[in-house]
C-alpha cells in the first residue's frame, strides 16, 4: 500500500538542467509542429528545474545524497500513482526546434513518450533555495558552464558542466552534455542521429565510483507512426509505439517487460486528440490511468487539467495548472488533490554582453503546514 510522505520533495536546479533551454531542440514531426503563440502544444523558454523523483508503485532508485542531480527524473518514473508510461516524466525539452525530415506528406505523430507534454508543460517546476549559473559559448561548438547552489532541502556547492552541439546542423545533433561536482559525482548524456530517421540517446549517472544508472533509448521515426525503445539499468525494457490515424488522431501502446519483478511488468493503450487550441490525451493499461486535457483560452493564456489513477495502489490525483506567458515573462501555477500549491515565475533580464534570466518559486503544502522558497538566476555570455 503506498504511504504517504510527511512532505513534498523539492529540487534545487542545476546547471545540467537550465543549460538543455539553449543547447537542445525538440524534434517535431509534419503533423505536430509548433503552432503559434497560442497553441497548447507551444514550448515556452525559460529556467525549467525537473518536477520531483519517484512515485508509483514501482521500485524506487535507492537514495544517494550525493548524487549530481537528485529531482532528475528517471525513464523509470511512471508518475506519483504509476500510471504513466515509461519516459513521460522526464526532463522536459523547451527550446523550439526544426521540424524532423520527413518526406513529402508524411503525418508523424510525434513519440509516445510526449504524448501528454500539451499538457503537463504548463505544471510548474518548483525548487527550493538559491542558485547562479553562468555558462559561456566559446567561438566553437563548446559551451563551459559553472553553477553554485545553496539549500536546506538538498545538497548544495559548485558543478561545472561542459557541453557540445553542433549548431551548422539544422537539428543540433549530435549532443553531448556533462555534469561534474567536486566530490566525483558526474552525469552525462549523448545523443546521436544514426540516420535520418533515428535518434539513439544515452544517460549515465556515476556517485560514489559506481555507476548510479543508465539509460539507453533508440527513436525511430516513419511516414505516419513511431517507435522507441527504452532501457533502464537492468531492471526493464519498454516498447513503445504510437500512429497517426489522421492528422488529429493518434493511437498506441506500450508493453513494459521487467525481469527481477516479473509482477509489474505491464501493458497499455494511449490516444490523443489535438487541434491548434486543444489537446485531448490518455493512456490506459493493467498499472493505471492517466489522462491530459490542454486548452489555449487567449494567446497568453493556457490551462490544462491532469488526472492520474493507480490501480494497484488504489490511488487518484487531479491537478489543475495554468501559464501565462509573454515574451519576457512566465507563470505557472498549479493545485493538486493532495493539497500542495505551486508556482514559478520566470523573467528575462536582459542584458548588453549577459542573457540574463531569473525564475522564483514558491510551494505550499497544505496538509503538513509547509511552504518552500526557490530563487535562481543565470548567466549567458555572449
């Protein structure tokens, strides 16, 4: 049975993870691209800390204070109730990219992965404490980055990050991106195109001396449907596949296969329903349901509703969320079943020589009477 914690988990922001707003773009296919300011598939830019580990009832990674990221989500997390599918809680990606090669009349729908992305975007990612960034580009394709953090919640001190993407590319692959801190903890993940259709993506985390965990996915894109397949560790492989019925319409499923604990293994069917301001989606399967609703009311302004039900642990949580964006500015806001209240605000400041930009967060917990505070700001050298 799953027991509730005494509070929310809370992430400081790393560099890792503000450094994927620039050197990183979303892969879009003909039938899914970026429709406009007003469109609940839009991707806004800004400071984006990962929502929090865990959930479900799945096995939980075991707990390391010492490692380089510990709110970056895992293809293994499944949601608080375990009835996602394997990689929709990921680190999302938020820069706006080029459209995926594809020939003429294709209807991609996109992966099966991103299906409930329209929106779970507008959630707000919280953190708690302080943290400075600055990253600088080099005339090559080389950006160095540094960032110091100071919280209460989780462990503090200073990262360096050295990343690679080629920008001649229309697509910016291949990607390379590393995470060090003093203490030896490392992450790093590499990301290639083998051909024009492919993209294969590797994820390592290091603590310790040991290899914390490793992630492997290989993306395949066609004319009117997708497939992926993801590995995580030794614990499971995931099967993923999602088709274009029409240019609104798409339907898949999953089957996740784990070898240690053969009981939860798991099957389920997805489908979604999109236009230009709506965005209908749900995945349903032996471990649970999750379903997504997006509308875009005014060009600014966004709102989205979640529902996620777990069966085995016999377990519901809605969540309503919101985002209001202009070209200088974003807030989210959400409020969920269980009580917790959160928000961020995201500003660009500007600057002459320095891309500045700063995020504010704020969370509320409503049943254990606590409230935490985030503040971060970058730096990007020109």
């Amino acid at each position: 049975m799953y027991k509730k914690e005494n509070g929310p988990k809370f992430y400081m922001p790393s560099l890792f993870d503000l450094l994927k707003l620039y050197g990183m773009e979303t892969i879009y296919a003909k039938s899914n691209p970026p429709s406009g300011i007003n469109s609940p598939r839009k991707e806004p830019l800004g400071p984006c800390p990962p929502d929090t580990a865990g959930g479900g009832d799945a096995p939980s990674p075991p707990k390391c204070s010492c490692r380089v990221s510990d709110g970056q989500k895992l293809a293994s997390d499944r949601g608080i109730t375990g009835a996602g599918v394997t990689g929709s809680r990921t680190g999302r990606i938020c820069e706006r990219g080029k459209e995926l090669e594809l020939p003429s009349g294709a209807t991609n729908p996109g992966l099966l992965r991103h299906i409930h992305n329209a929106a779970r975007f507008r959630l707000p990612q919280c953190f708690e404490g302080a943290c400075v960034s600055v990253k600088q580009s080099a005339h090559n394709n080389w950006v160095l980055g540094h960032s110091m953090s100071f919280s209460s919640v989780t462990p503090g001190g200073y990262k360096v990050l050295l990343s690679y993407v080629d920008k001649s590319k229309p697509i910016s692959v291949p990607y390379f991106v590393m995470e060090a801190a003093p203490g030896g903890q490392m992450s790093c993940e590499i990301r290639v195109g083998p051909s024009q259709g492919t993209r294969a993506t590797v994820v390592a985390q290091v603590a310790d001396g040991e290899l914390y965990s490793f992630e492997s996915i290989f993306d395949v894109y066609f004319n009117n449907f997708t497939a992926s397949v993801i590995g995580v560790n030794r614990e499971f492989i995931a099967l993923h596949y999602l088709q274009a019925i029409t240019d609104r319409i798409s339907l898949g499923a999953e089957v996740v296969a784990r070898g240690a604990a053969s009981e939860l293994s798991s099957a389920s069917g997805a489908a979604r329903w999109s236009t230009e301001d709506h965005s209908v989606s749900a995945t349903l399967g032996n471990r649970g349901l999750d379903l997504c609703y997006a509308r875009a009311i005014k060009p600014f302004l966004t709102v989205a509703t979640m529902l996620e039900v777990g069966f085995a642990i016999r377990r519901a949580v809605a969540t309503v969320a919101y985002e209001w964006h202009t070209d200088a500015w974003t807030v989210r806001g959400s409020v969920d079943s269980d009580g917790l209240v959160g928000a961020t605000l995201q500003r660009a400041l500007g600057g002459k020589n320095a891309q500045l930009a700063c995020a504010i967060s704020a969370l509320l917990n409503h049943p254990n009477d606590k409230f935490r505070l985030g503040f971060g700001i970058t730096a990007a050298i020109i």
